[in-house]
C-alpha cells in the first residue's frame, strides 16, 4: 500500500491564483481530512469526509474548498490564494468502523505534506 | 474535547528513557489519551493510546494516573531518530456524529535527543 499520497509536495502561488491540492489513499479509508500547519504552530482541521459524497466544514474553512466524489481521493481547493494561506497543508485518513467502535482506536494516518507559499 | 497542556521543550541522553509528560486535568469519563509525533516536516505519526490503564506497543508505553488528571509518554530507550515534536491529544471516544473523529493538536513537547 502507498497510504496516503499528496501532490505536489511544493507550490508557490501569487495573490489571487487558484490551484487544487490533491490527497489519495489505497487503504479504503472512509474518513479523511486536510489541516494546516503554520510554522511553530499545530494541525488546524480544514474540511473533512466521512464518505464519498459527504463532506463538511472543520475549524478553519474559509478561502477553502472540497469535494469527495471517490472513497480514495479528497481534493483540496483555493480558489484566490492569499498570503494567509501560506502553510504546510497535510491530509489524513482512518478506518469508519474502527472510529465509530467506541472502543478509541482514531490512529490517523497522514500524507507527506503540501508545502505551499502566497506571494 | 479535554485540552492538555505540554512542557514546550525537553531533552534525553541517546539510550536513556524519556519521559513526556501530559496534562488533562479536565478530561472526562469518554475521552481517551492520544499521542502522536512529527518528526520534522513529515505528517504526524500515531504513537499509541489508552482510556485509563496502562498501555504499551513496540513504540511506547503510556502511563495514565488513577484520577485521569495526567499521563506520560515513555520511549524507553530514545534514540537520534526519535527527535520529533510530541502531542498529547484527549478526545471523545464516541466517535460518530459531530465528533467525527477529529483530532485537535496543540503546539506539543519538542524532544530533543542527543548523542
């Protein structure tokens, strides 16, 4: 298995361009998830995804979009980059029913990161 | 979810134990003791987790104290690979609905481990 994959590893956008992160998985995941990581700082979750077709906002979504219309990818959208947005950007995924047990298994698994910065 | 609070900074001797410790004073009865780690600019890694006893994989063990109030990350025997920032995690183990699954990371232990 690769886990979770993302691409590109870095980007530099200027002010007001748009670009897609992407974020892939082979574990058959159903729940995924993009944060941020601003330098010093810890994760902040953006969106995340319970199952193909659902989505939903986490603490920082504002400037971001994303869709899930496959159990193995979860793309990331800026539509007009703004220098705010420059951080390290992971995505994660974990297991539904080992999640939804109740027995505290969440062992999330991240990708490599999306270095990106907003001139 | 429980907010914890972490020593910033700590520092082991190659080969010696380290000790990271973790407060949750607030935490409740459903909530669980996580802890990841990020080895720099790498993705977070889960390390291990426990709910009130004793826990203890090839990686780690975790010690919680009777009351819940407090934990500790123990790498036995630490070496250079693992410096990294460590982070003490404490959420709902009724993982469904608005939970989610969520995990909400603060700013972690940097643990330095030197030769």
């Amino acid at each position: 298995n690769a886990g979770v994959t993302q691409t590109p590893k870095f980007r530099i956008l200027k002010i007001g361009q748009s670009m897609t992160l992407q974020c892939a998985q082979d574990m058959n995941h159903n729940y995924m998830y993009w944060y941020r990581q601003d330098p010093g700082m810890g994760l902040k979750l953006i969106y995340y995804s319970v199952g193909a077709g659902i989505t939903d906002k986490g603490e920082v979504p504002n400037g971001y979009n994303v869709s899930r219309s496959t159990t193995e990818d979860f793309p990331l959208r800026l539509e007009l980059a703004a220098p705010s947005q420059t951080s390290v950007y992971f995505c994660a995924s974990s297991y539904a029913a080992l999640v939804l047990s109740g027995r505290g298994r969440n062992e999330q698994f991240f990708g490599p990161g999306t270095r990106l910065t907003v001139l | 979810d429980a907010k914890t609070t972490q020593p910033p900074s700590m520092d082991c001797a190659e080969g010696r134990a380290a000790n990271l410790p973790c407060n949750h004073s607030t935490i409740s009865g459903n909530e669980y003791v996580y802890w990841y780690r990020q080895i720099h600019s790498q993705g977070p890694q889960y390390i291990i987790h426990g709910l009130k006893n004793n826990e203890t994989n090839e990686m780690a063990s975790l010690i919680i104290t009777e009351d819940r109030k407090s934990s500790t990350l123990i790498l036995p025997h630490a070496t250079l690979r693992d410096t990294a920032v460590y982070y003490c995690i404490v959420r709902d183990a009724n993982a469904g609905g608005t939970s989610y699954g969520k995990l909400t990371f603060g700013q972690g232990t940097i643990l330095t481990v030197h030769p």
